[in-house]
C-alpha cells in the first residue's frame, strides 16, 4: 500500500511550480489531494491531469471564508491529514524603493495566508486526531539578501509562526515544520535573466538550482509518519546557499 493511501492533503498555490510538483508525487503514492489557487485554468488543468486523485477549488489565501470553503471541500472527500502553506509572492526591490503596497503584498499573501491555513485546518485535524503542516519558507528567513527586505520580512515571520504553532498544537498531535528553499528552477525565479541566473549557481556551492520535484518529496517526508517525532524543525534544501 502506497504511505498516503486513504489521505486528504490541501496544498496553496497548488497550480504550479513547488505546489504541482507535490499535488503529483502526493497522488501518485495514494493520496488525495486538493489545490487551491488563484490561478483557475491552471488549477483546473492539472487536476484534470492528475485525474480523480486531485480536486482544484479557488483558493486566495488572504481570505479567511476562501480558507473554510478549501477545508470544508478537503473534509468533504476524506479526513485531512496534512496542509502545505505553499502559495507565495516574490518582487525583489531595494529597501528605498519598496512601497507600502508591494511590503504589504508580500506579508498578505506570504503571512497571512500562512496563518489562515493553520487556523483554517486546526479543527479538521483534530476531528481526523492527528495533522502535519508544511510551511514554505525561504533561506532568506535564515540569513537574508539583498534587494528582497518584504519577502524576508515575510519569511521570516513564516519561520517564527511555524514554531509557535508547534509549541501550541503538539499536544493536539498536530506537527507543524517549515520547508527553507534555496534557488529552484520554477517560475518564481523568470524574472531573471539566464545570465543572472548563472551568477546566482556560483554562489550555491552544489554549483546549481533545486528542483521543484526536489522539494517535493521533502514535503512530503515532512508529511508521512516518517516524520512522527519532527515539529518545529526549519529545513534547508538549497545546496548549501544558506551556510
């Protein structure tokens, strides 16, 4: 029997990037997975990809009622063992030139929607009696960059909660551990150019990107009872970019 056979896992910003890859492996060894997303057509087409295993609902983390309904949907197939607070923002600009509204967008959509997804799902584990949360966190919220002051203000505040959370909810035997992604080749990162691209790999001393499949199955490490005895734990896959 496949490790999440008769599981329900809701994955944020599920559409694409690091949430695919994981809606993928997560069905292909038994699972039951929900995408939430703002992005529709995408969330639609991979789960028709996927096939039965996945099921897409619109999901804009900032939303509290947005939350409830992805849970109510998730409890609805099956009981929720496992969320993964992956949907984010990233629009690297200097300290000087970020506006409020740019600052505010990375901690809405980063910190909040992080938050929410907790909360939103606490009730749903503990009708299920056991629960795993995977954070999507950054290297940034263990030693910074330049030219990203809301993302790392976001990040790091994603790595705090994470251990909060675990603090609180561990005699619920919910688990709750933060994922810090180095450079991955996905979407987040076509702003750049090749160029600067390469220049980025130099700096990583395994000499290149992660990949979102990578990530994956770390998630779900996190997710399975492989993971039983970890809470609050911040772990690093990012070829070293973070020593």
């Amino acid at each position: 029997m496949a490790r999440f056979t008769g599981k329900v896992f809701l994955i944020s910003g599920g559409a694409r990037g690091l949430g695919e890859a994981q809606a993928r492996q997560l069905a292909a060894e038994g699972g039951q997975v929900v995408i939430g997303d703002i992005l529709h057509e995408e969330g639609r087409r991979l789960a028709a990809d996927i096939g039965q295993a996945c099921t897409f609902v619109p999901l804009d983390v900032t939303s509290e009622s947005q939350w409830s309904e992805a849970v109510a949907i998730a409890e609805g197939i099956g009981k929720l063992h496992g969320l993964v607070n992956n949907a984010g923002v990233y629009t690297p600009m200097p300290l000087v030139e970020t506006d409020t509204a740019l600052f505010e967008r990375h901690t809405r959509v980063n910190q909040l929607g992080t938050f929410l997804g907790m909360r939103a799902a606490v009730a749903a584990f503990e009708r299920t009696g056991i629960g795993a949360v995977v954070n999507m966190s950054s290297t940034v919220a263990l030693r910074s960059a330049p030219n990203a002051i809301a993302y790392t203000a976001s990040k790091w505040a994603v790595r705090g909660m994470t251990k909060a959370a675990a603090l609180e909810l561990a005699d619920r035997h919910i688990r709750v551990n933060s994922v810090h992604p180095g450079p991955i080749d996905t979407d987040m990162i076509a702003f750049r150019t090749p160029e600067e691209n390469l220049r980025r790999v130099q700096q990583v001393p395994m000499k290149r990107l992660g990949t979102k499949e990578e990530i994956a199955r770390l998630v779900l490490f996190l997710l399975s009872d492989d993971s039983l005895y970890m809470t609050g734990s911040e772990v690093a896959m990012d070829g070293g970019a973070a020593l």
